[in-house]
C-alpha cells in the first residue's frame, strides 16, 4: 500500500514562505487542515465535515508539545519532525476531527479503497499528518518518507484498534509505519527515542 501522502500539497507547503515551518500557527495551520480535507474528498468520494472546535483544542494542545519540545528539534531536528507529528495524530484521532460520509462512488482502488471503507476518518487524518511531514521534510533537505508499506498494509487494522484503546500509540506506529524504531512505552517522551538518544551519545 503506497504511502498516503498528498504529494502535491506536500510540495507546495513546503515551498510556501508560511509552509511547514510555520504550521505550529493556528492561522497557518487551519487553511493547510482545509486545503487537505478538500483534496481528500476530491480524491475519495468521501463528503468530509470538519469539527473545528474539536480541530482548535487538538491543535492548541499539540502547539504546547511543539513549544515543550523545542530544545530537541536542536538534537536532531528530523526525529522531532517525526515526534511531533506523531503526537500530532494522536490529538487528531482522539478527539475525532471530521466525520466523512461516502455520497459518491469511492475515486480510490484496490487496498486504499478497502480501508478507507474500513476507517475513512483515520486514514484521511493519517493522510493530512504524512503530507504534513512530507513537507517538513521536504523543508529539511530531506528525501521523501520511507514508507513501508508492507508493513502497513499488514498492521492496517492492528493499528486502527490500537489507536482507538489508546490515542498515545498512534505516535509509535507513525515511527513504525516510516522507518523508525517505535517507543512503545513512554511514547509521548521525546528524550526516550533513539534517534534523540543517538545524538546525545555521539556529542
């Protein structure tokens, strides 16, 4: 299963003077939220509706990790991209962002087609976060997302019942599902991810 970014968005956010660099502002990240839903609906068949109260409390609430945690963007700036929007996704499925409702025919195929009739909601807000992070990396110099798809594709529902028991793994399989070790205990600890820890002991 290809990854579920939006390569498009990714490219232009990226390139945007206000892009990922600045998505930790609400008056920037609300647009970049809108703009994806809007592909998303383009390219699924899924009638998206966006709560955005419950959009601006997740989204104030992971603005408080994004500041708590800025002292480890200078350790290594790419595993906290990784952190970040791993926690990221945890505030977006929790508190249950949009609801979706397939009015026409689904646009995907194949195995996306299946899970997005399995969890529509999951997989558009797992595909919002990927974008997102594809964009941060993209700012970074960095290659596109190590995608493992077999493994996604194998864990697709493990995920899905994992997250919904417990909103704090969804940043652990991120980490799973693009390449990095996951921190299964204490995964909303920054310092405890060995991309961090590697660093510190190199220094």
């Amino acid at each position: 299963m290809k990854c579920p970014v939006n390569t498009a968005l990714a490219q232009r956010w990226q390139t945007d003077a206000e892009g990922a660099r600045a998505v930790h502002r609400w008056a920037r990240f609300l647009p970049m939220f809108q703009e994806h839903a809007q592909a998303w609906t383009e390219a699924t068949g899924q009638k998206v509706t966006v709560n955005e109260v419950a959009l601006g409390r997740a989204f104030f609430e992971w603005q408080r990790v994004v500041e708590q945690s800025d002292e480890f963007a200078l350790v290594n700036p790419l595993d906290h991209a990784h952190y970040v929007c791993g926690r990221l996704l945890r505030y977006l499925l929790r508190d249950r962002i949009y609801q979706s409702s397939a009015d026409v025919a689904l646009a995907a195929s194949g195995d996306e087609k299946l899970m997005v009739q399995q969890w529509a909601e999951g997989y558009g807000l797992l595909s919002f976060v990927c974008t997102l992070l594809q964009s941060w990396r993209y700012s970074m110099g960095e290659s596109e997302l190590p995608w493992q798809e077999a493994l996604f594709e194998r864990h697709w529902k493990s995920f899905r019942e994992n997250v919904t028991e417990d909103a704090d793994r969804a940043g652990p399989f991120l980490d799973f599902f693009t390449g990095l070790e996951p921190v299964w205990e204490f995964p909303t600890t920054p310092a405890r991810r060995p991309g961090m820890q590697s660093k510190v002991r190199r220094h």
